[in-house]
C-alpha cells in the first residue's frame, strides 16, 4: 500500500510538471527547469551524507571504540542482509536519529547523545532498524526524485513571475495566479505528502528488521515528547525530513509536516504488534 501511494503521488508530480511546464514554456521550458533542478538535487544527492554530517559536527563511532550504538547498528544491518553502514554520534540533546547516503552501499546512520541518555536497547534498535529501513528502500534517491520535480515546477512558477510563456497565458490573470502560487504549493504538499508515506514505510520496514513493533512505539512516543522539551540548538528544516521525528515545529504542521502525526504512528504500530499476536 505505501509503495502504491507512493508510486501515485510520484506519477501526479509528475502530471503536474507537464502541464505547468507546457504553459508557462512550452516542451523547451519545461525540460531546462527540469535540468537546473536536478542538477542542483543531484549534488545533495551525492553529497548529503558528508554535508548534513558536518553540519551537525557528528563524529563517527567504530568497533573499537565499544559503542552502544554501533553494536545495535551491526546486529540490525546483519539481519537486513545490509552493508554495514557509517556510525555516528551528534553532539545534540535533542533526541533524534537519521540515515543518510546515496545507496546502501555508501549508507551513514546518526542518533544524537540526547536519543542515547533517552532510550533503553530494545528501543534504539527499533529506531535504528526504521533508519536501515530507509536505507533498504533507497528513500534519499525518492525524496531527492520528488524533490527534482517540485523544484522544476517552483522554477517554471518563476520563469512565468518574470514574463516566460505565451500572450494567452498573460491574458488571463487567473491562470497566472495558479501557475505562480497554485502550482509551487501544490507539489509542495505532494513533496510532504511523499515523505510522509515513506515514513509510515519505514516503521513497517524497521519492525520487519527489529522484529519490535511495541518497542518502536514507545521509542516514537519518548521522541515525541523529548523533541518537544529539547528542540534542535542547529540546523536548517530543509533537512527534516531525514529525521525519525520532526525536530522542527512551527504553524500548519499536519499540512506541511514532513511527519506524519506520531500518535497515528504508534497507533499502526499497536496494531501491528496486535496482528502479530504481541498486544492483547
């Protein structure tokens, strides 16, 4: 069902390019918004682990260094038939983890020290497992996909704001104001609504690893609040997204949330672990 949607959102992105595209510039227009905003995506693609990493000043953790973490990390990657991914430790009280990386062969995961004080083993390692969920389902090449396409029509948005496109389309004040709001916010709530379903996926995906839906569950439910007590002393909400737990808040969350609602979370994960025969 997520990948459905997911496919869904993505195909209606899509759509939404190609019409836009057609009216502000026609097939010439719509492909060079398309090419600059790829060309600019595909650099945090590249480079999205060495850039969010260093912007949050995370140090990497090894096997010798005995860490909690990373023995967590080895044991999931080793029953998700995963590449053993980079470690490392953010030095933020914040209580948060993410994963990060081109491919699973070229894969990090982080969790700040406020996540390690916060959470007992069975429950870090079912936020771990969400996290080489993420990295089994290759979510940073969707969210950079998606985020290509709402980019391309933001640009097409500005192309028609400084005059690009036919006389017909100048003509009509209404079809300008679509294409200059309507168009840009709606594929920016297909861009949310995307990462959105991608995490709903990576609960499944991680409880499919951990084998712990409850664990999960409890760890979302600390999260949720611990985020809220601690928020994030640096950094920028373009990154978000890459997060288990929103670390951002501010108007209109459930609208332009990168998150679904963590109650909503937990909810599908007691179900879960109901179905499975864990919850009485």
């Amino acid at each position: 069902m997520n990948r459905t949607r997911t496919f869904f959102l993505m195909v209606l992105l899509t759509v939404l390019f190609v019409v836009i595209g057609g009216a502000v510039g026609g097939r010439q227009g719509a492909v060079m918004a398309f090419l600059f905003a790829a060309a600019m995506n595909f650099f945090s693609y590249w480079f999205s682990d060495t850039m969010i990493l260093k912007r949050y000043a995370a140090s990497q953790v090894g096997p010798a260094d005995q860490s909690r973490l990373y023995e967590i990390v080895a044991q999931l990657a080793q029953k998700a038939g995963l590449p053993m991914p980079k470690v490392f430790v953010i030095p933020e009280q914040n209580p948060n983890a993410f994963a990060t990386g081109r491919n699973p062969e070229h894969a990090a995961v982080a969790a700040t020290e406020g996540i390690l004080q916060l959470l007992d083993d069975d429950e870090l390692s079912g936020v771990m497992a969400h996290e080489l969920a993420h990295v089994k389902h290759r979510d940073i090449l969707t969210g950079t996909t998606v985020a290509t396409f709402a980019g391309a029509i933001a640009m097409l948005g500005q192309f028609a704001r400084f005059g690009v496109g036919s006389q017909d389309r100048r003509n009509n004040p209404l079809g300008t104001l679509l294409i200059l709001i309507g168009a840009p916010l709606a594929a920016m709530l297909i861009r949310m609504a995307v990462s959105r379903v991608r995490e709903y996926a990576a609960d499944e995906g991680g409880v499919e690893i951990s084998g712990n839906p409850l664990a999960l569950a409890e760890a979302l439910a600390k999260l949720h609040r611990g985020v809220q007590a601690v928020p994030l002393s640096r950094g920028n909400p373009a990154y978000s997204h890459m997060f288990i737990m929103n670390p951002f808040f501010g108007g209109l969350q459930r609208l332009f949330s990168t998150h679904p609602p963590a109650e909503e979370r937990i909810r599908r994960l007691r179900l879960l672990a109901q179905n499975k025969g864990l919850l009485v």
